[in-house]
C-alpha cells in the first residue's frame, strides 16, 4: 500500500465503474455528457482510499474526469491513484445522496433571467449562481454569487431514480455577491 504524500488522497476508481457508485442499497449514478457549449461536466466517481481530515476511507467523491485518464500522472498501479486535493475534487457523496462540496467549490442552481414576456424555455445566467450548499467556503447558503463568465458547471446525476442537476463553482472564480 501507499501513503499520498503532497496534499494528495489515494483514491480508487474503476475505468468501467466511474460513473456510479452504490450507497447503502441506492445507485447514485452521473450523467457522462458534453454539451455544445461544455457547461455540462462529465464527473468520475471514486473512492477514498486513505484520505484526510475532510474525506475518509470508503467516501466517495465527485472528482473531474481528467485525473483518471491513463497515462495519467496521478496512476500508481491498476485502479489505485493519488490525486491532488484541490478544487478539481467537486464534492462528497453523502449517505442520503446529497453532495457535500469540497476543496473551495461551492453548489447552487442557476438564476433564470427575467424578460417582459415569459419565457417558455427560460435561459439562465452564465455568471450568477444561488447558493445552496457553500461547503467549506466563506460563502453562505441563500447567497447570489457573481462569477467569472461560464465558470459555473452543471453536474448531473440520478439518486433512488430521480434525475437532479446541481451547478458547481470554484470559490476563486467569484467576482462578487449580491447584497
């Protein structure tokens, strides 16, 4: 076995099995797929190997899929990898299938824009984000974040058959908060 050293977790994540993971006896499941625009992520889970204070043995993580790609930096030896902790790790899958977010990102929905006329597919705003799951950040829930333009992603996922769409944003890419 392998000690992560540097600020790093040891994770495992199965190339074929990294995009479910099975929680007491519910799937959470994430939706691998791109839009034109890339505002969608494609996440991979994994599972905590030997963590740290936040995230330990057997936790699983949404984490982004460029870390397990092979030949990948980050890969020891078969599906065992050790990765930064840092913002690229998105969130923790909690018991209850909601997601905790780690490493300075926060979760919210997006703000739909507001015409004269309704709209009957509204569009949302690329730079603004209610918050309602700040994790480990300065920010509140129920707070309206101002971002970076397009910083803000959508992480799509299915818990107990019910399909849900969370957007994720690194705390470093927010310009100001609404008062």
């Amino acid at each position: 076995m392998y000690i992560p050293t540097n600020n790093k977790v040891l994770v495992s994540c199965e190339s074929s099995q990294k995009d479910y993971v099975l929680i007491g006896e519910s799937i959470f499941k994430t939706a691998n797929l791109y839009e034109q625009n890339y505002r969608i992520k494609s996440p991979t889970i994994c599972t905590v190997i030997e963590g740290n204070e936040l995230v330990h043995e057997n936790d699983a993580l949404i984490c982004h899929h460029h870390l397990f790609y092979t030949p990948s930096p980050y890969h020891l030896y078969d599906n065992i990898f050790s990765i930064p902790f840092s913002k690229v790790l998105f969130a923790k899958i909690l018991q209850n299938g909601s997601l905790l977010p780690i490493c300075g990102n926060v979760l919210g929905n997006r703000i739909n824009k507001v015409y004269d006329i309704p709209a009957i597919n509204p569009e949302t705003y690329n730079d603004r984000l209610f918050i309602t799951h700040s994790g480990y950040t300065k920010y509140s829930n129920g707070q309206i974040i101002f971002t970076r333009p397009s910083a803000c992603y959508d992480i799509v996922y299915n818990w107990n058959n019910e399909q849900k769409t969370v957007t994720k944003v690194s705390e470093d890419m927010v310009c100001a908060i609404a008062k």
